[in-house]
C-alpha cells in the first residue's frame, strides 16, 4: 500500500497548489465522485467521533510533504460548512500555507498576528463565499511557530473558536518535519492522518502513528490519497519548501507587546460570531 521508496518529485499539480491554492473539488464539481468521496469522509469521521465528549475541533496532518492534507481539511470543511454547521477554517501551517491562496484573502494578519501581536481572533477572520464556511490564514511567518502554537494563548484562542463555532478544522505541518502538528495535538479532539499511496513510506507512517500515540491523539482514521487521480487535476499536495516570503520580523512582536492598544473592530462579525465581545488576553 505504501511506498518503501524515496518519494517522487513533486508534481505540477503539487506546485501549482503551492503557488494557487487547494481545488476546491466539492464547490467547483459537486457532482464529481470525489466531491462524493469527501462527503463519505465527512460521515465516516463524524461516525469515529460519535464516542467523544462535545467534538469540535479535528486537526488535519501527515507523516510527509505533499500528502494530501491542505486539500483534504479544506474541501472536509466545506462539506460540513454545507450541512448548515458554522465552520471555521484555521491554516496553522506557518511554514508554508495555502488558505490564504485558496480563499483569494489577504494574509498579513492572521492566527500568528492573534498569537504574537495581541490582535484579536474576530479581527482577523474572514467570511467566505461559501454559506456558513469562515476562514482565518496563518499570517505572517513568525520566528518562532512551534512555540506559538504550544502556548497558554493558543490554548485560549482555540476555547474561543470552540465558543463561536461548530466546527474548527485545522490545517497543519507534517509530524514528520518540524514538531508544529505535534504541539497541536493537545489542542484538538481528534486527528486525522493524510497519506498518498505509492509515495508515503512505511516506516514514516510507523513513525507518524508512533507520534500519535504517544501524544494521547484521539486518532479518528487514515485518508489515503491515490497519486493517480491526483495527476488528474484534484490533487491533494502542495510541495513543503518550508521557506516562506511573508516573514513576521522578530521585533515585530515585541514591539507590540510593549504597547497597549484596544481590540481590533471585528470585521465579520456582527453576524458571523456570536459573543465578539469575548476578548482573547
């Protein structure tokens, strides 16, 4: 089922949704039998969850680059947006993010900006065209993610989302790569682990599932994605370079720290969320 070999160099649809975005299967060709396969998905993930408390929050993952994970968590996201749930699309993946590029929004301020800078939550979350789908991007490269994401803050952040929402996916690192995923692992109610046949290796699925486990991950299956009907234009990778030209500077953060400034206007949210004056300190 998985490979045993080096993967293969990224492919043109990899890159293209590294530079574009995600395709966004289940919006542009609802009818598509893979439309089809991520509702099947949706079901069979909210089924693995039935046995957890008050299920809200589900982290997407992989054991390698250019997996499937973005395409998977975004398009998943969609489909639950379209049963009427109010769903928030998070992209925790400093390194290198594609919401941003999916959702044509802009993405200097963002969950890093929230984490970091002392912006608020509702500030920095967009509405999308998709009914009752909301998106927040990562912002800014920062210099220091992992940290950022395992903080008392986040923690916070992620508790207000839960309040405002019904859903909050997740979109994050490798496990392999860089520790990211892992520090959010405690933050979410289940986890979803993305493979390519033919191209992830075992030992790096062994070692993912090793990670999983240790960290006490509530692990709600294994998506696996086939390479060939990737080739045809709903592909799932984006290609890691893990190199980002949107970087927060250093003293960005502790410029803001050092002054007070009032919470951010929400911009979505009269509507959107619920209790906007909930502030996250």
């Amino acid at each position: 089922m998985f490979s045993k070999k080096n993967p293969q160099k990224l492919s043109a649809n990899d890159l293209r949704s590294s530079r574009y975005g995600v395709p966004l299967v289940t919006v542009q060709d609802p009818q598509n039998v893979v439309a089809e396969q991520f509702r099947v998905l949706r079901a069979n993930i909210d089924f693995a969850a039935a046995s957890l408390k008050n299920f809200k929050t589900v982290l997407f993952t992989s054991a390698e680059m250019s997996d499937g994970k973005s395409t998977t968590a975004q398009n998943l996201a969609i489909t639950w947006a379209q049963t009427g749930k109010r769903v928030l699309l998070l992209d925790a993946d400093f390194r290198r993010p594609t919401l941003h590029k999916t959702f044509a929004v802009p993405n200097e301020h963002g969950l890093t900006t929230v984490l970091a800078m002392h912006e608020q939550p509702a500030s920095v979350i967009h509405s999308t065209e998709i009914p009752n789908l909301y998106v927040m991007t990562s912002g800014p490269m920062p210099p220091n993610p992992s940290e950022l994401l395992a903080s008392d803050k986040m923690l916070r952040v992620v508790s207000w989302m839960r309040e405002q929402f019904d859903m909050v996916v997740i979109d994050s690192t490798p496990l392999l790569l860089v520790t990211d995923a892992q520090a959010l692992i405690p933050r979410a109610d289940g986890v979803v682990l993305v493979a390519m046949l033919d191209k992830t290796k075992r030992r790096s699925m062994a070692t993912a599932a090793h990670i999983l486990k240790l960290a006490k991950a509530n692990v709600l299956g294994v998506v696996s994605r086939d390479q060939r009907r990737a080739d045809k234009g709903y592909g799932y990778g984006y290609g890691y370079g893990y190199t980002s030209t949107n970087v927060m500077k250093t003293n960005d953060a502790s410029k803001a720290s050092s002054r007070k400034t009032a919470p951010a206007k929400p911009k979505v949210l009269k509507s959107s969320v619920t209790d906007a004056s909930k502030v996250v300190k």
